[in-house]
C-alpha cells in the first residue's frame, strides 16, 4: 500500500486534521485512493491508524536492539556507554581519522566528541596523536584493547540477535528481510555508512603507524 504525498499543493479536496480544527490536509488529485482488502477504497483513518502502528511497532524493535546492546556492553570488563561503543565502531570501520570527522559522523560537536575520545583514551581504547601532515590536527586509532572491545561487543549482539531470528517461523523470517531493507532504503540519508560519511568529510588520514603512510581503509 503506497502513502499519498502530502507534499502535493495542487488538490481540490482535503481532510481535517484530528489535533487542530479546520486545518485542511492535501490530497493529491491525480492518485486514486488506496484500496482496503476488503475492496473499499482506504480512508485517512485507515492510514493514520496502519502508519501508527507500524512506528509503534518499530519503535518497539528499536528499543529491542537497545536492549541487546545493553547486554553485549555488560558482557565485557571495560566500562563503555553506547555513545562511546559507536565511536568505537566507527572507528574500527575506517581509522585513523581525524577528530573533526569523528563528530560530523556521530552527529555531535566537536567538544562532545573530544570529551568521548577523552574518556576512551583514558582506559586504553582509543590512540590520539597529531596528524603528520598538520600537526594541529588530532588523529585517532583504536588500541589493539579498543578493538578487541568492538570484536567482542558485535558478536555477542550479533549471536543474540541470531537466536532471536531463530525462534520465528521460516515464512515470518522470510519477510523480515524486505521489510527491513524497504525500512533501510526508505531512511535514504538518514542510513549513513560510517565509512561513506568519512569519505565525504574528507577525514581519512595516512596512518601514522601503517608503512608507507597507507591510509586505514587499504
């Protein structure tokens, strides 16, 4: 069932909207409406109702993965908020790299991200060093301790989420698949790789420790 485009300003009907009297929504002219099982065309009632139960769904599945997470954390000695398991990661996926581009990537400013990379420095997860071409600019790495960390973390998520898969039925797991990757696709931008957005930002640096200065993705 495909959503109408609210975004459409040419209509010549509308609905009004449930939270504020006499505010006219758009729909377009040139889209028949969705039709129910039933054969009857869907009503906005019918979509607003489907759409919400589909973001009550996923933010349940959400807090689900939260939730494993959470439990992968606490499986290891060090002690890691999820924040500072994302920097990780990122940085497993493409160091060494530039602080700068580590915050543009988490989404926070350059501050929060040197106060994270403080924190993981300070329990042996996270090398910093200046950049050999600016020596203004810091470069971080993962310790051999940091990744162990990551290896560590991502697997027992990945083996919890294996058993949770494992307990639906073939016919349920074989739908999970589009249904996650429609989700995925549907986020577009929102869905960044981490190694594309520090292609983006230009924080790849060469790797100070590497020979030849060879950068951290190969």
């Amino acid at each position: 069932m495909r959503e109408p485009d609210l975004r459409v300003t040419k209509c010549g009907r509308g609905r009004t909207g449930g939270g504020r009297a006499g505010i006219t929504f758009p729909m377009p002219l040139d889209e028949a409406a969705p039709q129910q099982p039933s054969g009857r065309p869907a009503t906005w009632s019918d979509l607003d109702a489907e759409a919400e139960d589909v973001t009550v769904a996923v933010m349940t599945a959400s807090r689900l993965l939260i939730a494993v997470s959470a439990r992968a954390l606490s499986s290891i000695d060090e002690a890691v908020t999820l924040p500072q398991l994302r920097a990780l990661v990122v940085l497993e996926s493409c160091e060494p790299l530039k602080l700068a581009a580590l915050a543009t990537t988490l989404g926070v400013n350059p501050s929060t991200a040197m106060r994270m990379v403080d924190k993981l420095e300070g329990v042996g997860l996270v090398d910093r060093r200046a950049n050999p071409d600016n020596r203004r600019e810091v470069v971080l790495r993962l310790t051999p301790a940091g990744r162990d960390v990551v290896e560590q973390v991502l697997a027992h998520r990945r083996a919890e989420i294996r058993t949770l898969v494992g307990r639906l039925p073939a016919e349920q797991r074989e739908g999970l698949v589009p249904a996650l990757q429609a989700l995925i696709q549907a986020a577009g931008e929102l869905a960044v790789d981490p190694v594309h957005e520090v292609r983006l930002t230009g924080g790849l640096v060469p790797n100070p420790l590497a020979p030849g200065g060879r950068d951290g993705l190969g």
